[in-house]
C-alpha cells in the first residue's frame, strides 16, 4: 500500500512537471519581446550548463594513464583504423 501511495505522489509530481512546462510554453509563445526571449534562452543555458557541470566527474591520474596504457596496447596489436576507413564506412551506411 505504501508502495501504491509513493507511486502515486511521483506520478503527481511528474503531472504537475508536466502542466507547468506545457503553462509555461503558452506563456512563451505569447512573449512578443525578443529581449525577454534571449533573457529566457540564456537562462535556460546557464542551468543546463550548470547542471551539465554538477554530472561530469574530472578523470583521476590512475584512470587516464590506464586509458593511455590501453591506447598505446591497442596500437602495438594493430587494433586502430585511421580516420579514411571510418569515413569511408560512414559513408557506406547511407
């Protein structure tokens, strides 16, 4: 029951996302003023930068000479394909 409860307060938290994002674009699309637009889309950037920012996690030392290590492995087997083949197969798959 408590199960039901929970899953019922998120399906209303994500309705209620849901109707202030669809509010907010009639709002939006009433604006007539291009200064409040620009104001709005450099906002909108500005928290997605910041919330971009907050899930990158910086790479240790361990891990990028590990990566070094393994690139380096890679190319003593031969295991690379320089940048023409990989046009050349992009190419392929239209």
């Amino acid at each position: 029951m408590i199960n039901f409860i929970i899953n019922k307060k998120r399906e209303h938290r994500a309705m209620d996302l849901q109707t202030k994002k669809l509010s907010f674009i009639q709002e939006l699309l009433r604006v007539q003023n291009e200064e409040i637009i620009n104001k709005l889309e450099s906002l909108l950037n500005s928290e997605r930068k910041k919330e971009l920012m907050k899930e990158i996690k910086p790479m240790t030392m361990e891990e990028l000479n590990r990566i070094v290590d393994q690139s380096e492995e890679d190319s003593k087997q031969g295991k690379l394909i320089n940048a023409r083949e990989i046009k050349k197969e992009i190419g392929s798959w239209t």
